[in-house]
C-alpha cells in the first residue's frame, strides 16, 4: 500500500470550512480524509486546472481547489469555493 499524503490546510480554506452549514462541513471532510490517503483514488471527482499548478476536487456543489507536491507527498488545500466563485 500506498503512504498517504499530509494534508496542510490554508487558513482562508481551514474557516470557509468552519463556517460552512454542519452536512456539507462533514462531507467535505470525509472527501479531504480520502484524498489524503490516496490522491490517485478514482471515486474522488478531480480535474487538473488548465494553466495552473492546482487541481480541483469537486464535492457536490463545492469545489477544494488544491496543490500537490508527490515528491514530499504533501496536499495543499488552497481553497474552498461554492461552484460559481471557485475559478475566480
């Protein structure tokens, strides 16, 4: 198997998140849990963002926008957008 990945949440994402209403906090959660054990996971909805060093994760209608180092196996989440304000 597979080590999984250490995940560092950015302050902006790290209170988006806690502000978020309580069921879309848990799931969001949960997707950020899978995506530190195995970013390759298939199940998980990711897009490389065309241009860009970051990939997005698509958890209903949010969207984790993040970074990966494979070389030190890192996740850095940048941000957590509803769908429309993501890309901005």
């Amino acid at each position: 198997m597979r080590e999984s990945y250490n995940l560092l949440i950015r302050s902006q994402a790290k209170k988006k998140l806690q502000n978020l209403p309580r069921s879309d906090r848990f799931r969001i959660a949960e997707k950020l849990a899978q995506l530190g054990r195995n970013p390759d996971d298939s199940s998980l909805d990711i897009k490389k963002l065309e241009g860009e060093p970051y990939f997005r994760l698509r958890v209903g209608n949010w969207r984790i926008i993040f970074e990966r180092h494979d070389m030190v196996r890192i996740i850095t989440v940048e941000k957590i957008k509803p769908r429309g304000d993501a890309y901005k």
